[in-house]
C-alpha cells in the first residue's frame, strides 16, 4: 500500500511541477497582458492543486494533511481573486487587450 501512496503521490507532483513549467513557458511567449495573466493563473492553479495533493499523500492522515487542505482552499479562493483584481486594475490604467483577428480563409474574403 505505501508503494501506491508513493506512487501516486510523486505522479501528482510531477504533473503539477510540469504544469507549473508549462505555464511560466506559456506566460513568457503570450503576446500581451491579458493572456500572460491568463495562463499564469489557470496552470498556477492546477499546478498547486496537484502539487499540494501529493505532498497530502505522502503526509498520510496526520495534522499536517489538514493544513495543507485549508492551504489549499485557501489558493482556490485567492488566486483567481487576484487574478480579476490585476485584470481589472490593468484595464482601468488604459491597458486595452489586443482586438486582432487572426487571418482566416472565412475573414480573407
């Protein structure tokens, strides 16, 4: 049984290191603002679930598994939150997000 704990802990905070990764990579090449913010926060959000609930696995059921669960809840509440609240401090300093339509067959005519 320890083994699977293992096994499934470490797969979850591989996944959610990965997808930290991803997203700072996707953050980094974005065209402006507003999607930066974008993909920093959706895979800031997974990425810390994921790496949250294997550090819960190997824990085990103990004191510390309980911190991390209100640590966690604590990010799925706060980390949207901020994100709306830099979107919408952006959008009242003038930053406008880009209107480009990209060129289709469909818009080409």
């Amino acid at each position: 049984m320890d083994l699977a704990l293992d096994i499934g802990s470490w797969i979850l905070l591989t996944l959610g290191g990965v997808s930290v990764l991803i997203g700072g990579i996707g953050a980094l090449r974005m065209p402006d603002l507003y999607s930066r913010m974008h993909a920093a926060s959706v895979t800031d959000s997974m990425g810390a679930i994921l790496i949250i609930l294997g550090v819960m696995l190997q824990a085990g059921l103990s004191l510390a598994t309980i911190k991390l669960a209100a640590i966690l809840l604590f990010l799925l509440f706060t980390s949207p939150t901020a994100s709306n609240a830099l979107a919408s401090a952006a959008l009242l300093a003038g930053n406008k997000p880009r209107a480009e339509v990209p060129d289709t067959p469909e818009t080409s005519q």
